[in-house]
C-alpha cells in the first residue's frame, strides 16, 4: 500500500481551505473528479459531510499543507486569507517549494501581489483565482476562473482549475485576476439593486414571477444575476446563496480600489450604500437577492 504522506501521493492531494457555500461545492467536484482532497474549515461541522463522502479533514492549515501541493482557498476577505496563509499554523509553515496556492476568494488585488512576492521568496506560487458563476456555477463545476500570477504555476494548476470551472482565463501578473473579478462584482452590484427595484414595480403590476422567468431570459434585460435572482425569489430559499454580506465587502473592495485609481463608481457607491444597510437591518446572510425586501421596506432612498 503506498504511503499517503510521500510526495508522490501528496501530488495527487489537493487542499481545500474554506468549505462554504462555494469551497464545499468545489471540494465536492474535486472528490468526484478522483482526487483525494484534504479539507480544513475553522469551523469543524461544516466538513462533515465532505468527509462523510471521503475527503480528509485536517486539523490546521499547516497539516493540511504538509500532504497537499496544489491548496484552494475559498475565503471570505484579505483577512482571513492572510491568517490561512501567513498565520500562525498556517500555509506557509507546511507548504514545499514548488507548492501552489489557488486564491479564489474577492480579496484586495494589493493583497494578493503582497502574499505572492512572500511567497515566490520561498518557492511557493500564490495565484489570485477568483471565481463566478455563484453556487450554481460553483456546483456544476462551471465557474468562470480569472487568474493572475506565475504562468507556470497557472500551466501546472490546470488539470485541478478544470474541475472546478469551465471558463479559465490567464489575465497576467499577480492581481490581475483580482481586478477582473472586481469589475465583474461593479456590475452585479448594479445589476441586483437594478432587478430588486424593478421586481419591487413589476409586484404593483400585479406580474407574476413564473412569467418573468420565462420572458425575460430571451430578452434584452436577461442577465445570469436576473436568472439567480428569480430562482431565489420563486423558491424562497434565502439563505445558502451569494450573501448579502460578500456582495456588500465586494463593493467595499470596489470602491477602495477604484478611489486608488482616482475613480469614483457612482452606481457601485449606490449598491453599496443598500448592501451596507441591509447588513445593518440583519439580512447579511440572505441571498443578495433579498435586496428587493430592503427596498420594500425601506421606502426612502438610502443615503
């Protein structure tokens, strides 16, 4: 029988840090893929049922890195991924030469080219891959992936980038894919407070929801967030989804990035200013789409 802890295994291992809404659906994919995937979680319920189905679950980040070359973060900010990766017990202190990080969380892009120069330093690559495609895409292994960093690190991370999306596209040095990924978050911001005001007029209407799920998709105004969002709303199932909590940190990413760049956003400053007052009213972990109760309740415009 041949020994799990010796690199050769380790190669076929991958490290899945933060089993979430997304982290758990691509850990998921990883197992059904044939790998064998270590998984860590600072809190230890959420990977019982990835374990139950025959991941591995680690006990810190630093165990996991010890039998793991390619690691997945699926993290909720800059924070927390710098205590995962530099922390105390973190991936840093388990991690060979040669080893690969994949960040797909929404962090500060100045984060993530800080933690790759760290890293380079001692023979680790720290890619920025953020994802989207929410848990749909994240469930069927469909997600667009924007990476930025080390080329060859990208070339030797395809094999695992490929069964957890399908769009994997190689933007450039380290941050690019973090930029891309918040461009990408500038719109759907726009976009759910636009569809949450709009449901809100089509509700006085007297539309019925069933007739907007099947016009509007083969209309002009059909959008991925538009097609979330009417399954949410058509299913009443709030929670699970893309939170309102990470819509509101992404916007807050935005606005810090692009102030950085001598850019003021004045729609992303708008859904910002929602996001951050449902977080205040206690809709942090709904969906994003419950931005359309916000509105109801909230008659006057947030300033």
């Amino acid at each position: 029988m041949k020994d799990s802890s010796r690199p050769e295994a380790a190669v076929s291992r991958v490290g899945v840090i933060g089993i979430g809404v997304m982290g758990s659906r691509m850990a998921g994919n990883l197992l059904r893929a044939g790998h064998t995937v270590v998984v860590y979680n600072r809190s230890p319920k959420s990977v019982e049922k990835l374990v139950s189905e025959g991941a591995i679950d680690a006990r810190s980040p630093e165990e996991l890195a010890r039998t793991c070359r390619i690691v997945i973060l699926a993290l909720t900010d800059s924070k927390a991924v710098e205590s995962i990766v530099m922390g105390e017990k973190g991936l840093v202190h388990g991690l060979s030469p040669g080893s690969i990080i994949l960040d797909t969380s929404t962090i500060d892009p100045g984060t993530a080219v800080r933690l790759a120069g760290t890293l380079r330093e001692q023979g680790i690559s720290f890619l920025d891959a953020p994802v989207s495609g929410g848990p749909e895409g994240a469930a069927a292994g469909t997600l667009t992936i924007m990476v930025g960093g080390d080329r060859d690190a990208f070339d030797r991370s395809q094999e695992v980038l490929s069964k957890v999306g399908k769009n994997i596209f190689y933007l450039g040095a380290s941050g690019s894919g973090q930029r891309v990924k918040l461009f990408n978050q500038a719109l759907v911001g726009v976009e759910y407070l636009g569809i949450a005001e709009a449901f809100l007029w089509a509700k006085k209407m007297g539309l019925k929801i069933e007739d907007l799920e099947k016009i509007i998709p083969i209309s002009w105004g059909d959008s991925p967030v538009f097609r979330h969002f009417a399954s949410v709303v058509s299913s009443g199932e709030l929670k699970g989804g893309s939170s309102i909590k990470n819509l509101n940190k992404d916007l807050g990413i935005i606005l810090q990035t692009a102030k950085q760049d001598g850019v003021q956003l004045s729609m992303a400053e708008l859904a910002r200013r929602y996001a951050s007052r449902a977080v205040e009213l206690g809709y942090e972990d709904l969906d994003a789409s419950t931005l359309y109760r916000l509105l109801d309740k909230v008659r006057t415009p947030v300033s």
